[in-house]
C-alpha cells in the first residue's frame, strides 16, 4: 500500500486526539496496573491506547513492509529474525503512555508518542502531552508545535532546525524502536 503523507499525518492527529481524549478522561483516577517484562509499569491506559492504534491502523500495519514496535508488546517480537530496522519500508514506533509512572501519580508530565520511518529516515510523528495542553507534530514536510490541540483556540507554531540537527521528523518520536536496536547489539 502507498502510503500519502498527508492522510497518514490526519490518521495520526485523530488518533492522538482520540487516544488523547481517553487518557485524560483516566488521569488522575485510581489506575489498575502491573509491571512489565522490563520491571516498567504498565497501566489499562496503555493496554487501550495500544489497542486502538492497531484497529485504527489495521489496513496499513499487517503489511509484510511494516514493522511495529509498540513499547506495550516490544518482548513479543522476536529480535533475532528482523531485518535491519532500516531495512522496513516503514516502521512504526508507538509509546502509548510515554511516562506512564508520572501518569499514574497525577504527574502532568506525560504524553502520546507516534513515529513512522520510512526506510529507515525519520518521516511523520506526534508527541501530543494532554495535561499541559501541548502538540509537537511533523507532516513529513514541517514540524509544529500546537498548543491547545482539537480546540478551536488551537495556535500552531511551525518549527525549523538548525543546520546541523536532522531533518525529517524529530528522533524523539522513535523512542520504542531503541530497545530493538539495543537488544541487537
């Protein structure tokens, strides 16, 4: 399937807003969790947020050419039979809860992160941080940071790099993919 940078970027932003609106509604209530493979916490939070990125993107990610690593069932793959992460033709890397212990103690300090490589370069991500309000997005041409996001008061900023940081969507989006690579070595 080929995929159109700007339908994958609206899919991403109504998942973050969907996923968004889901986690809010769950902050700061008595969570149920449980520790991980890696002794890290995992709240239902995550389990949900994980489980609607597969069914809202089923028609694309069950491709031979796509590789998801969701930081929520990362043990599940099995390391030694993939190919070089820049080798997929897209790679997702998806952290429902990226820091899902401040989330579970009422700590603002936590967000939704999305990022899709294509052939191994950083290409279209979304770190949205619900509790302060804040966006930080890339469409695969420009990065944005959006403050009061699915508002209508919502303000975009477009973002530019410095000559030598790298262009295309931030690393920062990639943060699951770090443990294949780290587990390779």
């Amino acid at each position: 399937m080929t995929l159109n940078a700007e339908t994958i970027h609206q899919r991403v932003m109504n998942f973050m807003q969907e996923a968004g609106q889901y986690a809010l509604s769950k902050y700061r209530q008595d969570l149920d969790g449980h520790q991980k493979y890696n002794n890290s916490l995992v709240t239902e939070v995550d389990l949900y947020i994980s489980n609607l990125f597969s069914k809202t993107f089923s028609d694309i990610i069950h491709d031979s050419d796509h590789l998801v690593v969701d930081e929520e069932t990362a043990e599940d793959i099995d390391i030694e039979s993939l190919e070089p992460l820049h080798e997929y033709e897209t790679l997702w890397s998806l952290d429902p809860i990226d820091g899902t212990v401040p989330f579970a103690r009422s700590m603002a300090m936590w967000g939704i992160s999305l990022g899709i490589a294509k052939r191994g370069k950083p290409w279209i991500g979304a770190v949205y941080l619900p509790a302060l309000g804040e966006l930080y997005t890339h469409n695969g041409v420009t990065p944005q940071f959006i403050t009061d996001p699915f508002t209508d008061i919502a303000k975009t900023i477009e973002l530019s790099f410095q000559k030598d940081r790298p262009k295309g969507a931030m690393p920062l989006f990639f943060a699951p993919a770090h443990y294949i690579n780290s587990k390779k070595k």
